[in-house]
C-alpha cells in the first residue's frame, strides 16, 4: 500500500487519519491511502484558496498558460507511471488509462493557448459622445469542482483548465474511490509553478466534511459531475445562495442502426461504446435501436464482437474490459440485469451465470451482456444503469427510432449509422441531445467540442471548448468618457 499525500496551500499534508483506496480487480489489500482531512481542514483549504485566487487574478493570462502548459508536459513525461495508477484505483485498461492521462494534457495545453493568446475582451459603440466602451471577462474567484470516479483524471482536468486559465483559484473534490488520480494532475500543476492556495484537493468522507464543502460563503461557483439525485440536491441548494452551478449528470445513450448502415462497423462502434471502461461512461451507449429488417443480422454481428471482448484486471496483459468501479457498482449493475430479467428480457450474451466464476471472485467483474426483447416500459430501457449492459429493441421506420431515441428524460448523446446523408442530417435536427454522432461512438468528443447535454442531463452550461470560459467568467461592461 502507498501512501498519498494532498495539496492544501502549496504543501503535501497528510493527516491523523486516512481512507483506503482499494483496486476493484482485487478487494483483498488496499493498494494506496490518502488523508481523510476533517472539517476544519476543508475550511483552511477555502482560506487558502481565498488568497489564492487574489494572487492568480493578478497573474497575466500568459503567465498562467505557461504554467498549465508545464503541467501538459509533465503529465505527459509521467504518463505511464499515472496510468499504472489510474487503472490500479479505478479498473480501466492500461490503455484506457494512459490515453486519459494524455487527454488530461490536452486540456490544460488548449485552454493555455486560449486564454494566453485571447483578446481583453470587446469593443462597443456606444451613443453618447466621447465615451469608450468594452465588456471584459473575469473571474468568479473560488470555485469548488466535484468530480466522479469514473474519469477521475479527465473530469478534473476538464474542470480545472478552464476554471485556472480564467484566473479563478479552485477546490478540487475527488471522488472517495478514486482520489490519486487527481493527485497525479495536482501534482503535474504544482511542479510547473502554480502558486500556493491557487488549488486545494480535498480529500475525504464525504459524510463527515460535505457541510463544510458545500457551506462556505466564499464559494463562488461548483461545477459537479455526478449522479442526478445528488445534484438536484447542490442545484437547489446553490441556486438559494445565487451561486453559479454546472451539472453534468446522467444519461441513457442510444444508438440507432438503419437498415441501409455498413452492418459490420456498426456493430464494432457499438460495442467500442457499450463496453469501453466497462460500461461506465456519461456518454456510453446504454440503448441501440434497429431496423427490423437488419435486427437479426445485426445482432449476430454484434453478439460476434461482445464474444471476442477479454474482461480481466486492468493491467493484466490482454485485457480488453476491466472491472467495474467498486462493489456497490457490480452489485447494482447485476440488480439491474436480473431486473430487466424479471420484467421480460432476454440474456443474449453475458449476464451473471455459472460462467461468471470463470472471473476472479475478490474483482468487481461483471461480464459484458446484451439484453433482447426489451420493451420501452422495462427499467433496463429507461434507468440509467452504468456499466456493461447493452438494451436491444427492433423499430419498423427511422421515425419509430428518433421517437425511441426521444422516449428518455435525459438527453445527452445519441449515434445512427446510415449511409443516407439526408438521413443523417435529419436525425441530427430531430435528435434531443446534446451530442449527437454519425457513424461513430457516442463517447470520444475532443478538447475544443462544446460537451453537455439536455433535459436531465445536465444544465445550460456546457464544458469544453470556448463555452466553458462561459462558466468561469463573468462580464464587466466598462464606458469610459474622455471628452470635456
């Protein structure tokens, strides 16, 4: 077990008591420990990032570039130590892991080039005479970013670029499972020159420290990741204290398969982003919607590629599915499989039977399963279940299958596989989600893409991109009179 310390003002602290990270391809030791910080310390850690953000607010925006752009490199430089961590706490492959530690790079590369070789903001006409006006943008101050275990380097790092390069100082909540990879990107930003206090990770039960987190008056904004119960309980909570919110929260992804699609890519994109990090992605598709008359050839196709998935530990050598998150996350997953189960769906592939003794029985390990005579009334077809389960269901007509796409209270990413162009830009028009693909996977959006999603998926503002500095800043209109 290693031991891991956390960044609050500029030091690596530990603490009188800890919390065991586990690796969920195998519960018997703890492969690391962090702080488990108190109260107390959560409020030095929003002292420190108060005087933090009047330092970094008076920081020019090319001075803070270079300094995430030394933490790209950094994070780059160390990629394979990070990702042997990143797949030891969380169970993605080695893979997975090492190319979300480089997208983590790409981050905080591209917001330093935006906001170091941005403008100071717009010139205005203005009607009365002898008078300059502009609309610059600054920052908010403190913002807390919560982030969730299932990309927990990416999501703070898509948080955290933004929110640093606008010139806000910043608290960073790690999810409890899976603290050191966000250690590993406060540790990348240390080392290139961020000055102390700018950001505090705090580490911690989230049941002893949340009224701490969440009730400190200096909060400015928080962007969360997560769970839709919990952040209907932040939105209201913050929107009483006119505090800025981000919510990026579930989804029920569908992909829709018509009948003049290559058949053969269609079913390897699929399952690319059915079973990628074993299901647990916001953007995963959960949900795929075929035409009749390709349904069964589909299937075979489909069911052909689930069968040559390898589900094993995220480091052992020929993996290509590691485990799921924790053992609360596998048990929920293979509720919501004999569910679906009980209320008329059939197990074409995978599901938890004999065969799942083949998997080492201390990993969270659920095998890749693909559900059949789902009907929209079923939970499975609506419940957001993230992990590796895969709802099919056969439509007569492409209006059938926008109309099934639609059926969901969240909204955000949806695919469809057609060679029909005209096909495609329909389905992009009538599609209400966020981030809709064309013959691709519904995960995989860049740097520079705006990403989020409608309905219950999310709020207004989206992450990524240039529309993310919509979050952390705000606008001053400035008119200034130089005549007499």
């Amino acid at each position: 077990m290693r031991t891991v310390e956390t960044l609050l003002g500029g030091e690596w602290v530990a603490s009188g008591e800890w919390i065991d990270v586990h690796d969920p391809a195998d519960l018997r030791a703890p492969a690391f420990r962090v702080p488990a910080l108190s109260p107390a310390d959560v409020t030095r850690a929003y002292d420190h990032a108060e005087a933090g953000a009047v330092l970094w607010r008076r920081t020019g925006p090319i001075e803070r570039g270079a300094v995430l752009s030394g933490a790209a490199r950094l994070l780059r430089e160390r990629v394979e130590e990070i990702a042997a961590d990143v797949a030891t706490e969380n169970g993605k492959t080695r893979a997975e892991a090492r190319g979300e530690a480089l997208k983590a790079a790409d981050f905080l590369e591209y917001y330093a080039g935006l906001v170091g070789r941005g403008g100071y903001g717009t010139l205005l006409h203005d009607v009365r005479p002898d008078t300059r006006t502009s609309a610059q943008q600054e920052p908010l101050g403190v913002v807390l970013a919560i982030t969730p275990w299932n990309d927990p380097l990416i999501t703070p790092a898509r948080k955290l670029a933004p929110a640093l390069a606008a010139g806000n100082a910043a608290v960073l909540k790690p999810a409890t499972e899976t603290p050191v990879s966000g250690l590993h990107l406060a540790r990348a930003l240390h080392d290139a020159g961020l000055p102390a206090g700018v950001l505090n990770v705090v580490t911690g039960r989230t049941g002893e420290i949340s009224e701490a987190l969440l009730g400190d008056p200096r909060i400015a904004a928080v962007t969360f990741t997560g769970g839709n119960a919990v952040g209907d309980r932040l939105r209201e909570r913050f929107a009483i204290r006119n505090i800025r919110f981000q919510g990026e929260l579930g989804g029920k992804n569908a992909s829709v398969v018509l009948a003049d699609a290559d058949l053969a890519k269609a079913a390897r994109t699929v399952v690319a982003a059915s079973f990628g990090q074993a299901g647990q992605r916001c953007t995963a598709t959960s949900r795929v919607i075929v035409q009749r008359e390709v349904y069964l050839k589909f299937t075979g196709l489909l069911l052909d590629e689930v069968a040559a998935l390898r589900t094993g530990p995220g480091l052992a050598e020929g993996t290509t599915m590691g485990p799921l998150s924790g053992p609360r996350q596998r048990d929920a997953v293979l509720v919501a499989i004999g569910g679906a189960v009980e209320q008329g769906a059939t197990v074409i592939a995978g599901g938890a039977g004999d065969e799942e003794q083949t998997l080492p029985a201390h990993g969270c390990f659920v095998r890749p399963t693909v559900l059949a005579d789902v009907t929209p009334t079923m939970d499975i077809w609506r419940d957001e279940v993230f992990g590796p389960v895969l709802a099919l269901r056969a439509v007569d007509s492409f209006d059938e299958a926008v109309e099934a796409v639609n059926d969901s209270a969240f909204g955000l990413a949806a695919a469809v596989f057609t060679k029909d162009l005209g096909a495609a830009h329909r389905f992009a028009d009538r599609a209400e989600c966020g981030q809709i693909a064309v013959n691709l996977t519904t995960p995989g959006w860049d740097v520079h893409h705006p990403f989020g999603g409608f309905r219950d998926s999310g709020s207004p503002f989206k992450e990524q991109g240039t529309e993310a500095l919509r979050f952390y800043t705000r606008v001053k209109t400035v008119a200034i009179h130089f005549g007499t």
